[in-house]
C-alpha cells in the first residue's frame, strides 16, 4: 500500500445492492460466506441487507452480526418507522452498527414516486433520521436520485440529515445519469456550502448505466467524497454498481495522482470475485478489469515480445497484486516465434533457430486446428511429432422426451475404432455429457459452461465453451456448430482430449472433477 495517510472508506454493498440484480440471490447462508470474504478483504463497511424487505434479509444480518465484530454493518431502510424498527433489531448485539435512510428527493421521484411535495420531503428526512439515531449513533442518509434533484433542495435535505443526526451523507447517482464532471463539482459545493458538512463524510454511490460508474466515483473522490458504495464485480441493478475491484486498483496504481487510498487487501480481490461468481452462478466476461480471466494474458505476438522484454511494455499492475499467480502468455494463432521459443525453453528445450523454425510452422498449422497450444501440444511439435486428433464425434441421437433425456453417441477413438455409448440425463446436455463420459472413461464435472452466437444472419453458428479444473490445471474447450448441442459435443471432447494428451498413460475412468 502506498504510504499516504489519507484514506477513502470503502462501503461494500454486494449482498444488499448486487443481490438486487436479477439472478443474484443469496440465501442467508451464502450471504454469511460472502461477508467473512468481505472483511478478509479489508472493507470499511457491509451493508447486510434490508431487513424490512425480508425474513432472508433479517436472518442473514442477525448471522452476520453474531460473526463479524471488527466491521462495520450497515442495513438499508426506507424512511418509514416500522423500516427503522427492523433495521434496529436486525442489528442487535452488533459491534458496529449503522442505520442507512433513505428517502427519494428528485422531482421526477416526488411526484410519481412518493407523491410528496417538497416539505413533506424534508419533514420525512428530519423526523426518520432522528428516529434513526435514537436506536444507533452511525446514521447514514442518501437522498435517492441524488444527482436528479434540484441543486438547492438537495442542499436543504442533506442540511436537514445532518442537523437530525446523519454522520455519513450519501449522495447516489441512482440511474448512472450524471457524469465526472458534474459529480465533482456536485460534491465540492455541497461540503463547501451545506451547514455542517465539515462534520461528516460524504459519500457517492454510482450506478453504471453509462458506464460511467467507477469514474465518476473516483471525481467524486476528488470533490471531497471520502467514502464510496461499491460492489464486488460491479454487481448490482440494471447494468451495475462501480466495481470495488476497478476502483481499488486505480487508486493504488494512480496513488501518484490521487493521493489517496483504502484499507483493501488487493492480494484477496481475485479470490474475492470468484467466490461470488461461484455463489451466484454469475461469471464475469473473460476481458472484465482486473478479475476477468483476459485480464493479465497476452496472445498476440507483438505483446508477448514486448512483454518477454519488458513486462511494464504492456502491464500497468503485477498479477500477483490483486491474487492472479502470474501473467498468461496463451499460446495461438496469434502468437510470434518468441513467445513459442520463450515457452520451450522454460521447458527445458535449447534448439538451433533452425530447429525452433520448424517447431515454429508446426505450431502455426496446429493453431488452425484449435484456438490454444498447450506444452504438451509444444512438447509433441518437437522432433516433428504431431498432436493426435483424440476422440472424435461420428454421429450423436438425443432425444428429450419425458422426464428424463437419453442420447447415444458413436465416436472414433484415438485409434481409429469406431465405438458408441448412451446415456439418459436431466436435460439433453446433461444426458450427452454422460454419454460421452461413457465412452472416453474421462469423467468431467464443470465448473462452467455456455453458449452463444458466432456470426449474424443465416451464417450464424453456435459456439460452446466450458472449463474445468483437474490437478490444479484449468482446461477449457470450444465448440462450434450449427448445432448448439453438437458445439457442445465438440467443446467436451476438445477438453476431454487435452487432459488424455497430457496424460497419455491415461486409462479409462480419468477423474477430472472441479476443484471448487
């Protein structure tokens, strides 16, 4: 960390904010893992939920509360008493407790919302905030739509939370309309001018419906923000929250510029986000900042030379600090004579360049049969070896009716023997997976798989990808048809192969189930 003395609070609100993204649920028991994380990570604040909206809200923060103690835990509620009721009995027995308000102010929200004019606006704020603060001392108040409403009476209504008890203000930009700029300035003159800012923090929750989230944090930040609402992989309504990850990451590597920073173990960020994905059956997109599996890999050749320099031609940040073992140098069609050469040689390959010529065209007529080279791919290429086909798909049968799926595959094995197997499933995927297994003996269990479009129009095809995990490698494996559940077929095997290439002494009955 760096060794400024300044820090920004980082309130998490992933199981609050993010588990109100659809598909994002958590039962309270997953909730209570996701928090141990949260505080191993280092954040300031977890908002637990919002007791009023649900029995599973209420229990998951009474759990939470019995186990974390050096935390501080927030709940939401609506400026409502029997909300600020909940909220206090949920946080009973808690260490650090704290009460969020809230109340809409924009005018859009007002009048179709609330149906509430102005006055009835701030009475509502001063009347709950202090309601509120009667229960607990830490009263956060956000004025919701923050960034919609009108300049001057958001200035009373944040006046008013404070006067009432407020010690944290936060502003939201609930629709992710505003941007850095007007977020900026936004906050400098309400510290500069509200009676009694100098007294609390200011804090900004950003939504990213423009994309905009994680800047215009980092420009409220600068405006005098010093606490700031995020979540872990930018999960949250509609298209997200600022991504604590991204936010984190740019303080630290930009600290020269900032001159400011969190308390967050950046080492635990990747382990932090793939916990959640595994929870809420979520990935990220392979190329998302600083978790995304792309994030730290290298496949195109004038990269990878640059980085077998120097690795500060094209890195900004080690892998190792954010919890990545190290950078990925991914062997394909992309990559140069130096990446390939580089990779034999931690081998334990030495080749004349004339030798290293020859491995090299062998690697570039083998990447136009699969997307990635792995080093037992290298290691058959040398010698003028050549990588084996594997098993391959003859034909398939699936047929999805009742209650259970049946389909029978026939493939060509390794040595060119035909053999067919069936196999019944919940589902047709289910079922050829099974089927498949049957005949290689190579027993998959996935840690993900997907589908989706490659192409527009009557050209389109589909592509299935999956992964795994076996003995500590990750494999993955594409898949591409007209036919989703043959690119699935394809994707299976194209994993199934590699783990039998890298094993070659492999019997039937390989176990390669999922570590997580």
């Amino acid at each position: 960390m760096s060794t400024t003395t300044e820090h920004v609070r980082i309130f998490d609100t992933t199981l609050r904010d993010g588990e109100q993204s659809p598909g994002c649920s958590m039962t309270p028991q997953q909730k209570v893992v996701m928090a141990r994380a949260l505080a191993e990570l280092g954040v300031d604040i977890i908002e637990t939920g919002f007791p009023a909206s649900s029995q599973s809200d209420r229990d998951a923060t009474a759990q939470i509360v019995r186990e974390l103690r050096g935390t501080t835990l927030a709940v939401l509620s609506r400026c409502l008493p029997g909300d600020i009721e909940a909220s206090a009995r949920a946080l009973e027995g808690a260490a650090k407790p704290r009460i969020h308000v809230f109340l809409s102010t924009s005018p859009l929200h007002r009048e179709h919302k609330l149906r509430m004019s102005r006055q009835q606006v701030i009475d509502s704020i001063g009347t709950h905030v202090a309601l509120a603060r009667r229960y607990v001392e830490d009263i956060e108040f956000s004025p919701e739509d923050g960034t919609r409403t009108e300049e001057d009476f958001l200035h009373e209504a944040v006046g008013v939370a404070i006067a009432a008890g407020a010690t944290t203000i936060n502003v939201p930009d609930t629709l992710g309309y505003t941007t850095p700029e007007e977020i900026r300035g936004l906050f400098e003159r309400m510290i500069a001018n509200i009676p009694g800012a100098k007294d609390v923090i200011f804090s900004a929750h950003c939504h990213n419906d423009l994309g905009l989230a994680v800047a215009n944090s980092l420009a409220a930040m600068e405006g005098g923000a010093r606490q700031i609402e995020c979540t872990i992989n930018g999960i949250g309504e509609r298209a997200g929250n600022a991504a604590l990850e991204e936010l984190v990451m740019a303080l630290k590597v930009r600290n020269a510029f900032y001159g400011i920073d969190t308390r967050i173990d950046t080492r635990r960020l990747v382990p932090t986000s793939q916990l959640l994905q595994r929870l809420i059956g979520m990935p990220v997109q392979r190329n998302k900042a600083i978790v995304g599996q792309n994030a730290f890999a290298h496949e195109s050749g004038i990269h990878q030379h640059g980085m077998l320099r120097n690795r500060s031609t094209y890195e900004i940040m080690n892998p190792s600090d954010v919890g990545w073992p190290d950078t990925k140098m991914v062997l394909g069609r992309h990559s140069g004579r130096a990446a390939v050469g580089h990779r034999l040689r931690a081998l334990g390959y030495t080749m004349e360049d004339e030798q290293l010529d020859q491995v090299f065209a062998r690697f570039k007529e083998l990447c136009e049969q699969q997307r990635v080279v792995e080093d037992d791919d290298l290691e058959r290429l040398i010698d003028g070896g050549t990588v084996g086909q594997g098993y391959r798909l003859s034909s398939m049968t699936i047929s999805d009716r009742g209650q259970r799926a049946s389909a029978q595959v026939e493939l060509s094995d390794p040595d060119g023997r035909k053999l067919s197997e069936s196999a019944l499933g919940d589902g047709p995927v289910d079922a050829l997976f099974a089927a498949l297994s049957n005949a290689t003996g190579v027993k998959l269990s996935l840690e993900s798989y997907s589908v989706h479009s490659v192409g527009l129009g009557t050209d389109a095809q589909g592509e299935a990808s999956l992964s795994v995990h076996h003995e500590g490698v990750e494999y993955q494996g594409s898949g591409t048809s007209r036919d989703i559940i043959e690119a699935s077929a394809l994707a299976w095997l194209d994993v199934a192969n590699r783990i039998l290439r890298r094993a070659p002494s492999a019997t039937p009955g390989v176990d390669a189930r999922a570590t997580a």
